[in-house]
C-alpha cells in the first residue's frame, strides 16, 4: 500500500518515455528514411551514369543526416538535447529497477513470514 503511488506514478513516466521513443523511433523510420529513400530511388532511376547516381547517393546521405538533425544546424538546435534525455530515461529505467526489485524483497519476505507463523499450524476440522 505505502509504495502503490510510487508503482502508479512510475508506470505513468514510464508509458511516456516510451511514447517518446516510439514516436521517435516512427518519425525516423517514416519521415526520414522512408521519405528520403523514396528520393533517392527517383533519382537513382533517372541517373544517366555513375556520376549521378554518385551525386544522388550523398545527397540521400545528407538529407537522412539533416532530417534526423544530426547535420551541424540539428547538432546546434538539439546542443545535446537528446543526448540527455535517453540518458534520463536510462537512469529512470535502473530506479525503476531497483524499485521493483525492493519490492519483490518484501513479496519474498511476507511471504516467508507467513511461511514461517503456519509451521506447526494444524486446521481444526469440525465434523457435522
């Protein structure tokens, strides 16, 4: 009872941590390397040499690496942003950890407790 608010609120950060990194890990798939595969194939199909498709490939490269802000201007826009939040949701994910794992001391010493006031205990059973 005492450390149901804290599983309760716990549940509730964790679901939206994982939120974010889903809805992350969607707009990357979807909005980065889908979209920019689809231009690159475009031009990969209407590359008339090598040179293009050389020239096709690198941009492909550099918008991947500017859609998912990891060129110089999303380095400065983020500055470690997102650095720092996988780094709180790991140190939220060894708390919680360690949350659990108290707890499931406690379930295994009540239930040991309990284990240990039955020894001995015989059930009266009353006849009818």
């Amino acid at each position: 009872p005492e450390r149901a608010r804290d599983f309760q609120l716990s549940h509730v950060l964790r679901n939206a941590m994982i939120h974010f990194v889903h809805t992350l890990q969607h707009y990357v798939m979807f909005e980065v390397l889908e979209s920019s595969w689809h231009e690159f194939d475009d031009r990969y199909k209407a590359a008339k040499d090598l040179n293009e498709v050389v020239c096709a490939h690198a941009d492909y490269l550099a918008s991947i690496e500017a859609k998912a802000l990891l060129d110089e201007d999303g380095r400065r826009l983020l500055a470690g942003d997102m650095e720092r939040i996988m780094d709180v949701i790991l140190r939220f994910k060894t708390a919680q950890d360690a949350l659990y794992a108290e707890a499931e001391q406690q379930v295994v010493g009540a239930k040991a407790g309990m284990r240990a006031a039955l020894d001995g205990f015989t059930p009266r059973v009353s006849s009818m």
